[in-house]
C-alpha cells in the first residue's frame, strides 16, 4: 500500500448548520410535533424486589442477611454482591435512619426550574448494616436550611390504601423527633 501519510484528513472548523435557540421554538420558528407513545410493558422485579415491595405496601422495610459477610441488606437482594452467596432470613426493619448524602434540587423529574426545591438523597437505615446501607428518597417538614448530613429521619407513610407496592408508598423521610 502506497505511503498516505501526506493525507491527513480535513474537517469544518464548525460543523455545518444552524443551532436551534430556545426562542425560534418559543417563536414558532422551528416546526415540531409531540408525540406520546402508548407503551405497555411488564417488568419481572425478581423474588428479593417483589418481596421488598410487597413489604413497602404493607407498611414495612424488609431487609435480608448475608450471615457470611455479616450483612444486614436494604433494599434486599436475591444474592450478596461481596461474597455472591445466596442470601437468607428475612427481617422486617424499623422505618428510620440518617441522612447519608442529599441535594437540594431546583429541578423538578421533568427538568422544569421549580421556586421550592425539593430535597433529595440517600438514608442509611437505622438497623441494616454495615453502614452505610439504606437508599434514596424525598425528604420532608425540614427546610433546605435545616437539613444536613447525620440528620435523623424517620419514613412518613401514604395512607394503606394508596399504597400499590412502590418505592413511593414512602412520601418522604422526615426529621425524627417532635413527639415521635
Ligand atoms: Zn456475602
């Protein structure tokens, strides 16, 4: 094969075309449609999540062991991650915990600025372990101000008979404290 070196290839300082400004759509300049597709789909949650859920619907946190790495697991898993062992002995957990990591968020889920943001993160639950075990969630009655790393939080439930089996069947995670 003859010597290409020489041949290097050349590209557009800008790559051609025009950038859509948020104003030509607010304009009607650009012309665009919405479409809402109608998709319908199961989704199989595995034995550990299924239980886990069925667990939220009644109100309760479910955890799981690993006797061999001394774990306490929420959300529980069908297996250990460390050891890859099947896991055993079902607990139900109590429903509080401190806050591990949080954000205070000025975007609402569909990435709409918002005046009030909404305070997210994760809560290490009180009774899994090691720590820090436990998952993400909404927290709420506590400002942007007040709320902080190591604080103590407690579930707030929906009312039994809107609970449907989803992580949400948690509104929030509160301080605890104040009488309870
Ligand atoms: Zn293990």
């Amino acid at each position: 094969m003859e010597n290409r070196k020489e041949e290097k290839p050349t590209y557009p300082k800008y790559a051609p075309g025009t950038h859509v400004r948020t104003s030509d759509i607010r304009d009607k300049k650009i012309t665009y449609t919405w479409w809402e597709p109608e998709i319908q789909y199961a989704w199989s949650l595995g034995n550990a999540m299924s239980k886990f859920l069925q667990g939220l619907k009644e109100g309760k946190i479910l955890g799981v062991h690993c006797h061999k790495c001394n774990r306490l697991i929420v959300p529980p898993r069908s297996f250990c991650e460390y050891c890859y062992g099947p896991t055993e002995d079902w607990v139900e957990l109590k429903d509080t915990g401190t806050i591990n990591t949080y954000s205070v968020s000025y975007l609402d889920p569909n990435a709409n600025r918002i005046e009030e943001p909404i305070l997210i993160g994760v809560i290490s639950i009180d009774e899994a372990y090691p720590k820090p075990m436990g998952f993400m969630h909404y927290f709420g009655e506590m400002s942007k101000d007040e709320i902080h790393i190591g604080m103590k939080v407690k579930a707030v439930w929906k009312p039994e008979d809107e609970r449907e089996g989803s992580i949400n069947d948690i509104k929030y995670f509160k301080p605890l404290g104040g009488g309870e």
